[in-house]
C-alpha cells in the first residue's frame, strides 16, 4: 500500500492485491461502507505518515487498485 498526500485534506491510497487480500476487501464488491471501514483502518498511519488530520470535517480519498504486487 502506497499512500501519497495530494493536500491538507486529501489522500491517495494505491493497494495492490496483497492488500486487498490483507484488509479483506474485495474489488469487484467495494462500498462506502467497506471504504470507510479500510480508512478508519489505516487512519493513525495517514495521520503518522504524512500529517494529515482525518478528524477534520472532510477528508477526500482517491482510492487506486493496481495488480502489480
């Protein structure tokens, strides 16, 4: 899993199979609800990583799927 901060409150998230495989996320079968899931998930390391407050009121993800291990 890659995550890049595109702004102060915006992130982008590349995973790869492995990681789908590891936060039990299908591909074919992603909703809001599993997104918020995987983000509160990974939450402290967006926060750790690259300072970027997820409590704040809006938060914008651009999730990415590659095959590419």
């Amino acid at each position: 899993m890659k995550i890049e901060k595109l702004s102060d409150c915006s992130v982008k998230i590349v995973l790869s199979q492995i990681d789908l495989y590891n936060y039990d996320i299908q591909y074919d079968d992603w909703d809001s609800d599993k997104a918020t899931e995987f983000i509160l998930s990974v939450a402290d390391e967006i926060t750790e990583k690259l300072g970027v407050d997820i409590t704040r009121e809006k938060l914008y993800v651009c999730l990415l799927y590659t095959s590419d291990a």
